[in-house]
C-alpha cells in the first residue's frame, strides 16, 4: 500500500513541525505535501496538489491519531 501511495504520489514530502514527547509518550504533528500525479488503488491520478488549496471559511488541516502499538498488537493476535 505504502509503495503504491508513493508511485501515486512521487514528490511526497512529511515535515515534522511540532514533537511533543513525555514520559514514554510522544506525538508528531506533520505538514504532507506532494502532487497526486499517478494511479493509487486502480483510481487514476487527478494530478491535484497536497493538501489542495484552503476556501476561505473552510477547514484547511485535519488531525488524526494511529496507535500503531495497539494496531500492532492485534495484528499480530
């Protein structure tokens, strides 16, 4: 899956801009950037910018949480 994002969209790019770590905790905030140029799970590429550009009055980012320790942890079960 991650290949194909990555076929899908070539000039991908993550940037840290904000780590907040505690304790055996952490988070990392992310800014994802890159052009969707090619197929990605056998739907063409509409060749549009990432994140696409904000309207006015419109929600500009999302915030999302993996618990990739749990995720793990059930895959493995």
């Amino acid at each position: 899956m991650l290949a194909s994002f990555l076929d899908a969209v070539p000039d991908f790019a993550a940037e840290p801009v904000r780590v907040v770590a505690e304790d055996d905790w952490f988070a990392i905030s992310f800014v994802l950037t890159g052009a969707n140029t090619g197929p990605f799970t056998r739907t063409p590429g509409p060749s549009t910018a990432l994140p696409p550009p904000a309207d006015p009055g419109k929600l500009a980012d999302h915030w999302g949480l993996v618990d990739l320790a749990t995720l793990f942890a059930q895959l493995q079960s």
